[in-house]
C-alpha cells in the first residue's frame, strides 16, 4: 500500500507530538524526581519533595493522556480518519 502526503503528514504529527510528551514524560519521572530532594521547600504545607512525588506526577500524566487525546481527536478530524459515531 503506497501512503499518501496525507497519511505521511499524519504520521509525522503524530510521532513529532508523541516524542514531545515522552520527553515531558520523562523529565516529570526522572528529573524532577532526582532533584527533588534538592527542593527544599513546603509547598501547600508538605515538603515540595513530596508533593511531586505523590501528587504531582500522578496530575502531569493524566494532563498527558487528557492533551494527548485531545490532540488525537483533532489530528482525525484534520485527516478524514476519526471513529464513527454510532
């Protein structure tokens, strides 16, 4: 099957907005995490360290997925390839 200028301008999309949440993705994991000890701060009454830990990942990959989604959702439609309704 030859992929059109369509199908390889959604792929290139795709893959451009995938690598861009991976490397956020990966900052928010290893990053901040390495670092947060150095964030010696309370922030909303708990140390920084620990409110990244156990809040603040958890909320920047559910932002991912939502933005993500939401992106996908668009891309479809741009290209003609979203689910049909029933």
């Amino acid at each position: 099957m030859e992929l059109t200028e369509s199908h390889r301008h959604y792929w290139r999309k795709n893959l451009n907005i995938t690598g861009i949440l991976l490397v956020i993705w990966f900052l928010v994991t290893f990053g901040v995490g390495y670092f947060a000890r150095d964030l010696s701060f309370t922030f909303f009454g708990w140390p920084f360290s620990f409110w990244v830990g156990a809040q603040g990942a958890l909320v920047t990959y559910v932002a991912i997925i939502w933005y993500y989604a939401r992106y996908m959702n668009k891309l479809d439609i741009e290209h003609g390839v979203q689910e049909d309704e029933e």
